[in-house]
C-alpha cells in the first residue's frame, strides 16, 4: 500500500464550507524532502480550507522555529518563522492558462488533496537567504576566524537524496 502523506486532505467527505486542519512539523518533514539546510523543525501548521462545488480554497499559516546554520559562525540557530500562504484548487483537471502560482488544477475526479508541498513551499519562502544570530549571539570562537567551517564529519555517509527519491518511487508505485 502507498504511504499517504498525513498531510493529505480527504475533502470529497467534506461539507461545503470551513475546514480548519492542524499539524505539527519537525525534522522529518523535512528530512523526507532532502533538505539539508533545514536540521530541525518546530512548527505549528493551521491550514483553512474553504471547499465549494468547483474550487478548494486553502490558506496555509505556519509558524514555529527551524534550526537552520548561521551565516556568519556557521553553528546552529534557531530561526522564528512565521509565513502565510494561499493556494486555489479547481476541479478543471488542468492547470490554469495564467501564471497565476496561486491557482493549481485538480482532476474533478480528485478525492483528496496533499498539501505537503505547499506547506513546504510556505516554510521555504518564509526563510530569508541570509540566517544569522542576534547580535552576540554568534559563536565567539568561530566568529573570529573568517575561514568556512568544513565539518569532516558525513563525508562517507551515502547522498540522502537518493533515498528520498527512493522513497518518492516507492509511493507512486
Ligand atoms: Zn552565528
């Protein structure tokens, strides 16, 4: 049997009208999606999911902290996150002629609906590029050298995006 994401919404059992859908986020969130930048997670996702005959309308609110690597002491940091995010269904089994990102096409057919890429896609946008402590907060020992931490460590661990793919073959199976 394929893993269901347990982000996955079963809305074809739904009433028209608000849903409200809570989760919890951690590291294997991220994990599953090989990325190597996020090491941990403590996030609360609220998802409002609004349904109606011919669209789903979900609003996506995360909020929480990621432990991500400063971009100044390169030690680890635990960023606050909050992000908010709006995603459109439509039954029309196609994607939309606009480039509108906000709107996404469903097959009519569609029962349920994951969300596990958009919440991701919620946290990512969220992240600013640059990551670093507060003032003094940063290592002290690290910030006075300005060469690149290189950690010898995981160097003979095998590429954890191949499991993940693996992972990702085995549940379209
Ligand atoms: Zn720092």
């Amino acid at each position: 049997m394929p893993i269901r994401s347990e982000h996955t919404i079963a809305f074809s059992g739904l009433k028209d009208g608000r849903h409200d859908f809570h989760y919890a986020v951690g590291a294997p969130f991220f994990q599953d999606r090989s990325d190597e930048e996020v090491h941990d997670a403590d996030l609360r996702v609220t998802v409002e999911l609004d349904k109606s005959p011919s669209m789903l309308v979900t609003l996506i609110h995360v909020s929480g902290t990621v432990q991500v690597d400063c971009d100044h002491c390169n030690t680890p940091l635990d960023f606050p996150l909050e992000g908010d995010q709006r995603q459109i269904f439509r039954f029309t089994g196609q994607d939309p002629d606009s480039d509108d990102e906000e709107i996404v096409g469903l097959d009519p057919h569609a029962h349920e609906v994951d969300l596990g890429h958009y919440i991701y896609e919620c946290v990512r946008l969220a992240l600013p590029i640059r990551r670093v402590h507060a003032p003094g907060q940063c290592d002290p020992e690290v910030e006075l050298s300005d060469e690149p931490a290189s950690p010898n460590e995981d160097t003979d661990a095998p590429d954890p995006r191949w499991k993940a793919l693996e992972a990702l073959k085995d549940q379209r199976s």
